[in-house]
C-alpha cells in the first residue's frame, strides 16, 4: 500500500512538471520508466506511473499556457493566440472551469477504460485476438497514420523504414533481413525517440514567455454541456492512432463557437477532450495490446524488455489502477486549483534554462539506456548519432517521426500478422 | 555548437561510467528465445531463482554479443532458435565452446485443439500452428505424406504462448504447443497427441504419422555460462530453489543439474538432425 501511494505521488510529481514545462515531453513518465525497467517493478507499480504522470501531464498543461502563454504540452498549442484576448477575470475563471472540465472528462475515461477492460476482454471474447480482427485493427491504425501525416508518401516510407527494422524473433522471414539486420542489430527504442525526437527538439529556439498576473482562483458554475460534449468527443478522438490528444483538442476547439466573440468555451472544450484522450488510448493498448500514440508505444517497449504481456495481466491489476488514477484525478484537481501563482513562477523562472535541465536528464537516461542495451560504446554511438541524423532530416522535412516509431514498435506482431494472413490464404 | 561540445563531453563521461559500472556482481539471464516460447518461460523462471538481471536479445545472434559484453551472464540456450540460426546463416548461435554447462532441460511438445474441436489431426484438413523455425514445408509435407483424406497446413507463430491464443481465438485447429503450457490450459483444450513415447495417456505422433523424421521432437534447453563461479552458483541455486523445482514440475520441462558433454554433443546432434530435417 506504501508502494503504491509512493509511485502515485512520484508520477504526480512527473506529470505536473511534465505538464507546466514545455520541454518536458507528455511522454516524461515511460521515458524515466526506462530507468528502472531492469528492476522487476510489480507491473501495477509501472501501469501506475505511466497513467498518472501521463494524465497529469495533460491536467496542468493548460495551466502553463493560460497563465504564461507557453503551451505545457504540444496539444494545447492550438489555442495560443486565443490568450491574448482573454482578460484577467476571463483567465481566472478559465483556470478553474478547466480543471473541472479536466477532472470530468479524466475521471469518466478511466471508468470507461475499467469497463471496457472488464467486460470486453479477450479472457470473455478470445476472437479478440483471432488474426483478422487484430488485422484490420493494425490495417486501420496505419491507414489513419498514413491519412494524418503530411506528405502521405513520407509518412509510407518512415511506416517502411519502421517495418524492416522491427522484427524481432522471426524465424518466418527470409535470410536477406537477417543479413539487413547487421546495420541496426542493437538499437532500443529509447535511442529511436532520443535521436529522431528529443535531440533535434533541443535546437529549437524556445518561445517567449508572456507578462505574468497575480492570480486568485475564482470558481463559477462551468458549462456542463460544453464538458460532457468534449469529454465524447475526446473519448473517440482518442483511439485515432497517432497525435491522440491533438486530434481531440483540435476537433473540439473546433466544434465549439465563440461566445459574445470570446474564445473561452473553445479553450476549454479544447482542454477537457485532451484529457479524456490520454486515457482512452489506454484501451487499444490494454485489450488488443495495441499501443497507438508515443506514449502507449514507450509502454508497450517497456512491457516488452520485461517479458510481460499486457492483454494477460491487465484484467488482474485494472481495478485497483482505476482506483488509483480517481484518487490521483482528485488530488491533480485540488492541486489545479491552487497554488496558480507559484506555478506560473515556476515556469517563468526555469523556461530558458529548461534545454540544459532536459539535457541532463536525457543524459541521465542515456546511461540508463547504454547500460541496459548492453552493447559496445561504439555500437552505442553509431546507431544513436545515426537515428539522430535521421532525426534531424525528418525535422527539416517538417515531417512527424511517429509513422517511424509506430511502425518499429507495431512491425514484430505486424509482421507476424502478414505471415500469417499468407499462410491462411494459401491454405484456402 | 557549445551544446554539441558538452553534450559530446557528457557521453564520453557516461561511456566511461558505462565500463566501470561493468564488474557488478549480478547475475544477467539472457534470453535467445522469444518470450512466447517454452524456453522462453524457462528462462524466466531461471532468472527469478537467481534474482538476476534479464537480457532479451531480437535474435540469437544478439544474445551473444550480450553475451560477450556482460561480465557475469548466463545464455539460456534453445536447441530449435540453434537449429533456426543454422537455417537463416546466423552466427554465434551454436553452444559456443569452452563454456560451462549449469545444467540442461527438455520438454515435449502436446499437439492440441479446442475441447469442442471436432476435427481429426489425422484425417481432416486442418491448419495447425506451430513455432515459425519448424513451421517450414518439409516438415509439412512429412505430416501430408501420413494423412489419407486431407492435409495439414502448418501455421507459423513465434512460439507455443502465441500459438495457444490463436487455438482459442479460432484462427487454427490444432495447435503445436509446449507440454507445461498444455497442460496449463486443459480446461480450455484437450491435447489428443504428443511427442513424447513415454506418454501414455496421449498418442504419440510417431505411431500414426510414421513418416515425420523427428517424430519425438523435444525442446532443448542449455543454461551455459563464461565464469566457473557463476555456472557453480547457478547450479546450486536451481537445484535448491523449492520454487524453480515446483516450477519445471508443472511446467513438463525435465532438467539435468548435472550435464556431461555427451549431452551437450547429444543436443548439437539434435540440432543437426533439424538442419538436415527441415531446413530450406
């Protein structure tokens, strides 16, 4: 029990430092996972972390970029030039009718994930996991990838370039991918994401930060209807593989009209769908073990590296998760609706240091990594500096690297997927 | 470019830290197999009775580079990825020599369907999944030779686990399938035959399917180590460990904590007989 509240409070921890510091990915929490992913951690104790500094990341984003007009997380960038035109009492009640928007939207995603998972779960509907389900659901993943991602023809050759190299204990295939093997044979995911992601955005220029108020929380009794329209919408935008979380905070920034020409209710439509977003994209992952945003994918690689299946132990650690992530909604929502001013503080005071401070900790989780990969330094350094070049090409495209990093880490059970669709053909 | 000259400082540091931190005393457990397959829950349970670290390679070829880099680790060996590696031209999968020998392990495999299953093995067309290295059309056609009204269509998976959920998802008829495992899951399905002669509560596929040239197949497992200290501890630990010895009972595995070299030259004639059995 002590376990349990220490994890909740350290991926709190993460998930609202995550969630006020921009340069922090969403993705914080799976990455220090990495770190501890040779310990044997219970997996309740890493599901734990994983969702709850996930969602926190989400919960207090909005925060960062209502009051300092620096977006804590990539989905609340929409809204940005929105800022301005709010006033100060404008901001004050946005702060408050967006951690209920928030707090709703988390908390009847996460009982949503909790029915989902207990009663439609492949130990009751093993068909679940017959090949042509589990094909179309890969087929339709990539399928929206590919139609998401500007060009499409990029988004195919990095869904390519993520197939050849994925594969992994496949006897099926031919001897030529064995022999391709030798360029990349040691690479781990955490290097992927260091080198086509994290480097790169470290020589991005950061944003200036805006005047900061004094501000006092003031509560109102918010628009429910907006709330429980962008929860929906959040609930389906969240199982769109890829950019989950921004795809539902553009589709309700979207569907909701200004009112008395202030963007407020848009704002916070978009802030309550991104929340139920980030915990719906658990049920793909936690039924069909189909991981289908960076983040699930980072969790997917850690159950991997440890050997545990997902879609076999979910059903037995689902209920005290959920209630976990509800303590944890609660606490984000008391903590989301004071101590406005400090945070805002916080955010000021580190923003232009926040590059050295994410360099040292991804240094810190490079050690993590080369210690895991237990490959040579030099091994080590060639595939890093290499996916880092590929990284720095994919941004001067302005292409996504998720295609890339979907496709590596989907390729095994795809591949295996298409090996055994074959056979089956042939058998008819 | 002052960010690329102290990020570049910091890696030659981390490299450093990297070498030194590379005499720890733990024991790593890397696994060669998939985790799917029967070795690969064997070497789960290895690594649990010697609370080590745990390796998983991508393939065969990889474990050994782990092998080599990892001062006290231990390979845990399957005779079908060696025989697989043979098939594919991968290097360094054999039982390398000059290794120390911790001990040694085999379990049969039960060829199972569905407890409602109404197909016959022998008789019926029927698609059966099976690990993807022996899922080659030699080892079909041995099965077709038998089968007087149908075939048999062999599936590839990346091991027994996979196989198994493929069986329940209603993709196959039969499924090819590690003996613990089966044994696990006799609520869900019943295992008609075996690989293993001295089961007499199944048929053994040799009896029926006359013409399959390996028809006693077994998995082979080798736990060998580089260091006399840690193959000594190892194989203490497994002999004494209540729960790794409750483990191999329920799980069909039959282990020799005591393995001479005509074992090991016996699992490399195995592995040979495979290559020259089934491969392309």
């Amino acid at each position: 029990m002590i376990s349990i509240a220490l994890v909740t409070l350290l991926g709190m921890l993460v998930g609202v430092a995550a969630g006020l510091l921009p340069a922090l990915p969403v993705f914080t929490g799976p990455m220090i996972l990495y770190l501890f992913v040779n310990n044997n951690y219970p997996i309740l104790h890493l599901l734990i972390f994983w969702m709850v500094s996930y969602s926190g990341t989400q919960f207090f984003g909005s925060i960062a970029t209502i009051t300092t007009k620096i977006p804590g997380e990539e989905s609340s960038a929409i809204y940005l030039p929105d800022i301005d035109r709010l006033g100060i009492e404008e901001k004050k009640h946005l702060l408050f009718d967006t951690a209920v928007g928030s707090f709703v939207a988390g908390t009847f995603s996460i009982l949503l994930v909790w029915t989902i998972v207990m009663f439609v779960n492949p130990n009751i509907f093993p068909a679940l996991l017959g090949y042509q389900i589990q094909l179309i659901a890969y087929l339709f993943a990539i399928f929206l990838l590919i139609l998401s991602g500007k060009p499409r023809w990029a988004s195919i050759l990095l869904i390519i370039a993520g197939l050849m190299i994925g594969p992994k204990q496949n006897y099926a295939l031919p001897v030529w991918w064995y022999d391709l093997t030798f360029f990349f044979s040691g690479y781990t995911l955490y290097m992927i994401v260091l080198g086509t992601i994290l480097i790169p955005s470290l020589f991005v220029p950061a944003r200036q930060i805006s005047t900061i108020s004094e501000y006092t929380i003031k509560s109102k009794i918010p628009n429910i209807w907006i709330i429980i329209k962008s929860t929906v919408i959040g609930i389906f935008a969240g199982i769109v593989p890829g950019a989950s979380a921004s795809i539902a905070t553009t589709l309700a920034y979207n569907t909701q009209k200004e009112s008395n020409n202030s963007p407020y209710n848009k704002i916070l439509a978009a802030e309550t769908a991104n929340n139920a977003a980030v915990v719906i994209v658990a049920i793909p992952f936690f039924i069909l073990g189909l991981p289908i945003n960076q983040n699930t994918l980072l969790m997917s690689n850690i159950m991997d590296i440890q050997s545990l299946n997902i879609i076999e132990e979910i059903t037995k650690v689902i209920t005290p998760l959920t209630l976990v992530m509800l303590i944890a909604f609660v606490l984000y929502f008391w903590l989301s609706t004071h101590l406005i001013n400090w945070y805002a503080n916080t955010v000021n005071i580190l923003h232009n240091k926040m590059k050295w401070i994410v360099a040292i900790i991804l240094l810190v989780l490079i050690t993590a990594d080369l210690q895991y990969s237990e490959i040579t330094l030099y091994r080590y350094c060639y595939l890093l500096i290499g996916f880092t070049i590929f990284g720095f090409v994919i941004r001067f495209f302005k292409w996504s690297a998720i295609p890339f990093l979907f496709a590596v880490v989907l390729s095994d059970k795809f591949v295996w997927l298409g090996v055994q669709t074959i056979n089956f053909i042939v058998s008819k | 470019m002052k960010k690329i000259i102290v990020i570049c400082l910091a890696l030659i540091g981390l490299g450093l830290l990297h070498d030194s931190n590379k005499s720890n005393t733990k024991i790593t457990v890397i696994n060669m197999s998939s985790p799917a397959s029967p070795a690969g829950v064997f070497a789960q349970a290895v690594k649990k009775t010697v609370d080590g670290d745990w390796y998983q390679s991508s393939h065969c070829s990889q474990g050994h580079d782990a092998f080599t880099n990892i001062k006290n680790s231990v390979v845990v060996y399957n005779s079908s990825v060696a025989f697989a590696a043979l098939n594919k031209q991968l290097k360094n999968c054999q039982i390398p020599k000059n290794v120390l020998i911790s001990a040694v392990a085999k379990t049969p495999m039960h060829i199972c369907k569905l407890l409602n299953g109404t197909t016959d093995l022998e008789r019926d067309k029927v698609k059966l999944g099976m690990a993807s290295m022996y899922a080659v059309k030699k080892h079909q056609d041995q099965f077709n030779n038998q089968s007087r009204n149908g075939s048999v269509q062999l599936i590839p998976y990346s091991g027994s686990k996979t196989v198994l959920k493929a069986l329940l998802a209603g993709d196959i008829e039969w499924g090819w399938m590690g003996s613990g495992l089966a044994n696990k899951n006799s609520n869900k399905i019943q295992c008609e035959w075996t690989t293993d002669k001295t089961d007499k509560t199944k048929q053994f596929l040799g009896d029926k399917f006359s013409r399959l040239t390996i028809p006693d197949f077994a998995i082979n497992v080798v736990i060998y180590t580089a260091d006399k200290k840690t193959a000594e501890k190892v194989t203490a630990l497994l002999k004494e460990n209540k729960e790794f010895n409750k483990y191999t009972k329920t799980s069909g595995f039959t282990i020799n904590t005591e393995p001479t070299q005509q074992d090991v030259d016996n699992i490399n004639q195995i592995v040979q007989k495979m290559y020259n059995t089934w491969s392309n």
